[in-house]
C-alpha cells in the first residue's frame, strides 16, 4: 500500500500491569496470551507489517523480554521440524521470526499510554509515526491501520480510531467531540479522557489506533498525570490541536477489547467460527 507521508515507524506499548487478566499476568505478558493459539501481539505485528511499515517498537517492562522473544529465530526448533520433515511448520515458523525489525524500549513504571509512548522517542525516524494497542482486535478485509492511514495520506495530521460505544462504557473511554466531514471521518475539536456521563462530548471513543506527530513528545514531556493519575496520551493529543489537525476514523470491523477475558474468548469464537 502506498505510505505517502512514509511513516517508518511503528509503536506497541505492551508495558501495562494487565490487572484485568490476573492471576495469569503475574507472569505471563497480556499480549502473549494466545487467540486459541497465536498471542495477539502477532496480529498487531502482522497488521502494521501489512501497510509497509517493518520497523516496530515494543515499549515493555524490563520483566517482559519473553515478548520480544516470541519473534526471535528458534533454531532448536527449526531442526527439530527439519529433522522430522514437517515442511508447513517450518515456513509458518520462518515467517514469524522474519516479519518485522522490533526493537525494544523499556517503561520502568507503568505511568500511563502517554508514558509508555513517550519512551520511543529516540527511536522514531519519520515525522509521523504509528501507535498500535493490541488490546483492540479487529478483524476487516481492509484492516484498522490501513484504515487510518488511508485518512492520513489524504489530510495529513494526526489521526485516530474511533468507535461508537454504548453509555455505560464512556466513562471508561477516551471520548472525542468533532464534526462529520466525510464518511466516518471526523474533524475533532475536543478529546477527554474517561469523562463523566453528563460531561462527555459524543459517544465516539478513541480504540487503540493512532498515527501521530512526533511534536507529541514534547507535549507528553510536560504532561501531567489525570485520570487514574496516569500520564494519558488523550490529553496531549488535545493539547497538539493548537498546532495540528486531529482526525478521527470511525473503524470498520468486527471489533474485541482483548484486554478483558470476556473480549478474549468473544474473539476466540468469533475466530473459530470464520475458520470452520
Ligand atoms: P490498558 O489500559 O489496557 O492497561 O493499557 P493494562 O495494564 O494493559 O490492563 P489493565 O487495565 O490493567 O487490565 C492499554 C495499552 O497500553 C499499554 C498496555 O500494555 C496496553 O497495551 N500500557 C498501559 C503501557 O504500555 N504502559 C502503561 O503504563 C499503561
């Protein structure tokens, strides 16, 4: 796909604690846990190397090295496979090791989304670059990221995914305030970070997709933490609209927050079901 702006880089904070999930994110990375069995950092890895973009920053803890490792060559393995002739495993296998350059930042503390972006500043080598959650899943012919950078190379400017939800979940959400301007595209004039009800400017909340400005890290530098005391990416988002235009893309898709078991095993059977 064309990659007009050529963004080169893309970020996946995996560094949150995954509270929802416990007990077994006291040692096992949320991203690891498997769609029966492919964790879903693949599907987010696989999703951004679909749109050109091969060089991927994983923002983790220092205790989540296993992550990184899941794309690692596997020689042992590899071997085995050969010395046994199971040639399908072995190109699937290959494939895994050699989709994406991931390069690994750490967040000591999990103090936010904002935070963890904030440490791949070194690391970014285009003036825009990508932000994927792998927490939302979804599944479309014409995935979620090509989706926004579809938005991005006809407007420019910063652009998020956004997704209509129903009330009871707009005070756990990032919700934007903007104006229609072309099917499922927004101009946003106004974004808050799990508001009140009363407060809430729409019922269109931001889902994990998001091409930025890499003015954004001299915003988030000077951030102060908000809702749950975090560090939030949503408030320097809404600072950077003194300077940049801000898009929101309505996703097209089967949509599941797999950061929660119920999305996790929604998802499972959702993929069951196409695959039969
Ligand atoms: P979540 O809000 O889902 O937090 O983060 P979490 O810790 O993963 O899960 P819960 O809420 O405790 O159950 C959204 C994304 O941002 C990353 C997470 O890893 C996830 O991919 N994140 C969040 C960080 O990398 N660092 C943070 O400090 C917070």
């Amino acid at each position: 796909m064309s990659n007009k702006f050529l963004i080169k880089s893309a970020v996946i904070p995996v560094a949150g604690i995954g509270t929802r999930f416990l007990p077994i994110t006291r040692s096992v990375p949320k991203v690891l846990l498997p769609l029966i069995n492919r964790p879903i950092i693949e599907y987010a890895v696989r999703e951004i190397v679909s749109c050109g973009i091969s060089d991927i920053i994983f923002v983790m803890g220092r205790n989540m090295n296993i992550v990184k490792e899941y794309f690692d060559e596997k020689s042992d393995l590899l071997k085995y496979l050969k010395d046994s002739n199971n040639f399908e495993k072995i190109k699937e296998q290959e494939e895994i090791s050699k989709l994406a350059n991931i390069d690994v930042v750490y967040q000591d503390k999990a103090l936010g989304l904002g935070h963890a972006i904030l440490q791949s500043k070194s690391k970014i080598k285009s003036e825009y670059f990508l932000v994927v959650l792998p927490d939302d899943l979804i599944f479309n012919d014409i995935n979620a990221v090509k989706q926004i950078l579809e938005v991005h190379n006809k407007l420019g400017g910063t652009c998020v995914g956004l997704k209509e939800v129903q009330e009871e979940e707009i005070s756990n959400k990032g919700i934007v305030e903007g104006k229609l301007i072309k099917k499922n595209i927004y101009s946003l004039s106004n974004m808050v970070e799990k508001p009140e009800i009363v407060n809430a400017p729409s019922n269109l909340s931001i889902i994990g997709r998001y091409i930025l400005n890499k003015k954004i890290f001299e915003l988030l530098e000077k951030q102060s933490p908000s809702a749950l005391g975090e560090i939030q990416i949503t408030d320097s988002i809404k600072n950077s609209m003194k300077f940049e235009n801000v898009y929101g893309k309505l996703i097209e898709g089967e949509h599941f927050d797999v950061g929660n078991p119920k999305g996790m095993l929604e998802a499972s059977i959702y993929l069951t079901n196409q695959n039969k």
